[in-house]
C-alpha cells in the first residue's frame, strides 16, 4: 500500500469517526450509522493494507470495536448519550441510574455454538451446574460466585458462548463491553463499574460479561495512564467483595474476555478474581461444517446441482476463525448473488466462487498467533 493512499484511507477513518462522534452527540444514529459504515470499511482496507503489523492490528481492533458499536446502534442504544432528566424545579441533571441488564436474555443458547467440547465440558461444570444446583454446588464450594476469563483468538467465538450462556440460563444477564464503561470524563469509569455491580447485587442469580477486557485492564505497568489504573481498582474493590455475602442458595457468575490476555494485568486474573481461565481455540472440523451449514441455511438452492459441497469448505477452512469462516461463506455468495443478478434468478454457489474468495482472503489468525495463545495456555 503506497504512503499516499494509506494516508487517504486514514483520513477517511479519521473524518468518519469524527463524524460519528458529532452525530452521537446530537443522537442521530442513522447518521451516526452510516458514518460508522464508511469507518468501518476504511478499518478493514487499512487492516488488509497497512505496511506495518502493528497498524494491521490496531485497525482489525478498531474494526471489531466499531462492528460491536454498530450492533448498539441498531438496537437504538447510544453509548455515548448522557441520558438527562428534568427535575421538579425545570434543572436538567444527569440520570442517576443506567441500567445494565437486560431483561431480555439472548436468543441464543450452546446448542448454536458448534465444536469447543472442551469449553461447554468447562462452563458445564463452571457455570451451569453451579447456577441450577447452589446446593450441590456449595457442598464443595464456600463462596457463591464464579469469575472466568475466557480468552483466543479473535472471532473464535468467546463473545458469542457468553452469549449462549446467558440464553441457557435465561438469568438477568449485562454485556458491558469498553464503551459502555470508558469515558472522557475522570472519575466517571470506575463509577460506572461501581454502578455496574451495584445493579448486580440487586439479583441473587445473575451473569456479568466483561467483553474485550483487555481493552479496561491492561497491565498498570506498561500503561501509564492513571485512567486505566483507576479503572481497574474500581473492578479489583468490586469483585472482590461481590461474591463474599452469600446465603449458600445463590450464585453469581462473572465472565470476562479477551484475546490479548497477556496484557491484563496479573492482579485480575489472580485468585478471587478472574481465576478460572477458559481457552476458546479454532473450530475443529466439525464445528467447521455446522458453522458453514449455518452460512447456507437460509436457501436451500446455493448447494442445489452445485459442485461445491460443505465437507470441501470445511476441509479447507481449516485454521480460520468462526468469524472468518462466515465471512469466506458471505463473499462467496455474493460471487454467486452477482450471476444471480445477471440472471434475475437464484443461482448455485459454485466451487469456483469459494476458491476465488479463498485465493484472496487473509486469514486473521496466523500459526504464530496460536502457537502463542497455546505457550499462554501451558503456562496460565
Ligand atoms: N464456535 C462457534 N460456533 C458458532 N458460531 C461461531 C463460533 N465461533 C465463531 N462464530 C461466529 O463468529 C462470530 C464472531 O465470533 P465472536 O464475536 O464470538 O468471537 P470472539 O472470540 O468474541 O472474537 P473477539 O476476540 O474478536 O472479540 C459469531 O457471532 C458467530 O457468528
Ligand atoms: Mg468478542
């Protein structure tokens, strides 16, 4: 990519995160929406383009982040919107209480998570058990709560088993990812946090998911920033004492996530605090084919007299992600929606077009990226 054009996209980033933020401020989210999308489209290009590792990293970071914002923007939530209330004399004050949990559980349930044996054997036994039976579980157990940090490789599905948890249980259940807790102002993260755990108290059964952890706790050492420090003494204070008064009948869980579990800082994931850790890996061959089927599910026409066949995707998907597994199956349609609209009529997905995409694609995942996910895990 030539300086030229990496600056040109940059500035396309730049402009349309501005952008955004000013519709956020003024509550457009259409706007705001749309702004988001040109974001995210110049996040992807400098992801794919950049010269440098480090610039790829940080804009797949910022495009994940921007992917989970527009997801809020959907559902009509503005992260960065005070929300102001007016009291008996005509003063506008800041809204005292935010509510974090969902009354709604999610949709989804492990039974839509494909392969990672190993991770619902863990949450099995972590989770559910200990949420549906407190008895039997406080027979071996003398505090009422559990902290996991489910941590891999990005888009290998750790956003999405919290997800699935919560749908399981059908328990209150608070997403909190980086947006809803950082914030310009200083003081106002750890009151948050505070805040955060103070609504969760409220419940005797409930799950608190921390996603991207690592973007809250990143080690005090190498961050400097007395925001992030006093971020993560807000949490440390609050977990540490949100399991302690336990009548033996409840259970609390708290998960946290990431894919950079190297840079949170030790003192979160030490006992008492995160201290179960859950390693959400690749998908294996199989989750490979219920991930692909899923891709293909809604026309049974894209396979129908095609020689593309889901055991070849999946056989060849082999060291991607679920994300980008999706993605691959997504681009390959499209290769077909474009014959699809020469024709005006629904046309096969064919093996040439998952081989052109798969041509192209850049794994996001590399060997390297697991062998040091694998060393993290030997040595957690
Ligand atoms: N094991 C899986 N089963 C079914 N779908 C999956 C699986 N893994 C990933 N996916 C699909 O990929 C998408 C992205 O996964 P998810 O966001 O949960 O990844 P993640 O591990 O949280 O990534 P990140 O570290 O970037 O936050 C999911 O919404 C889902 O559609
Ligand atoms: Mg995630």
């Amino acid at each position: 990519m030539s300086s030229l054009l990496y600056q040109q996209y940059t500035n396309i980033y730049d402009g349309a995160i501005q952008k955004c933020k000013e519709c956020l401020e003024r509550n457009d989210l259409a706007e705001a929406s749309s702004y988001l999308s040109s974001a995210i489209e110049a996040a992807i290009y400098l992801a794919n383009n950049a010269a440098i590792v480090e610039l790829q990293k940080k804009y797949s970071e910022e495009y994940r982040r921007l992917l989970s914002l527009k997801d809020k923007l959907s559902h009509g939530e503005n992260p960065f919107l005070k929300k102001k209330t007016v009291t008996a004399n005509g003063v506008e004050s800041e809204e005292k209480e935010t509510h974090y949990f969902s009354k709604e559980p999610p949709s989804v349930t492990l039974k839509d998570v494909a392969g990672l044996a190993r991770v619902k054997e863990e949450i099995e036994m972590n989770v559910l058990l200990p949420m549906r039976n407190p008895a039997l579980y406080y027979a071996y157990n003398d505090v009422g709560g559990v902290n996991i940090l489910m941590y891999g490789p990005p888009g290998c599905g750790k956003t999405f088993v919290a997800e699935a948890i919560a749908g399981e249980l059908k328990c209150p259940f608070a997403k909190i990812n980086v947006y809803d807790i950082l914030d310009k102002y200083v003081g106002e993260a750890p009151r948050k946090i505070k805040e955060i755990f103070a609504e969760a108290e409220k419940y005797e059964q409930c799950m608190l998911f921390f996603d991207e952890l690592d973007s809250l706790f990143s080690d005090r050492e190498s961050d400097d920033s007395s925001h992030t420090k006093d971020v993560l003494t807000a949490f440390l204070t609050c977990i540490s004492g949100f399991h302690k008064k336990s009548d033996k009948k409840s259970v609390r869980v708290v998960i946290g996530a990431t894919n950079r579990p190297w840079i949170i800082d030790k003192a979160a994931i030490r006992g008492g605090r995160f201290d179960t850790h859950i390693y959400v890996g690749l998908p294996d061959e199989d989750a490979r084919k219920f991930i692909v089927e899923k891709a293909f599910r809604n026309d049974p026409r894209l396979l129908q007299g095609s020689d593309l066949t889901i055991p070849y995707m999946s056989e060849k998907l082999e060291g991607f992600s679920g994300a980008d597994i999706t993605s691959i199956c997504q681009k390959a349609k499209i290769q077909a929606l474009k014959r699809a609209k020469v024709q005006n009529q629904v046309v096969p997905v064919l093996k040439s077009d998952f081989d052109e995409v798969m041509k192209t694609y850049k794994n996001t995942i590399s060997k390297e990226d697991i062998q040091t996910f694998e060393a993290f895990e030997k040595g957690f």
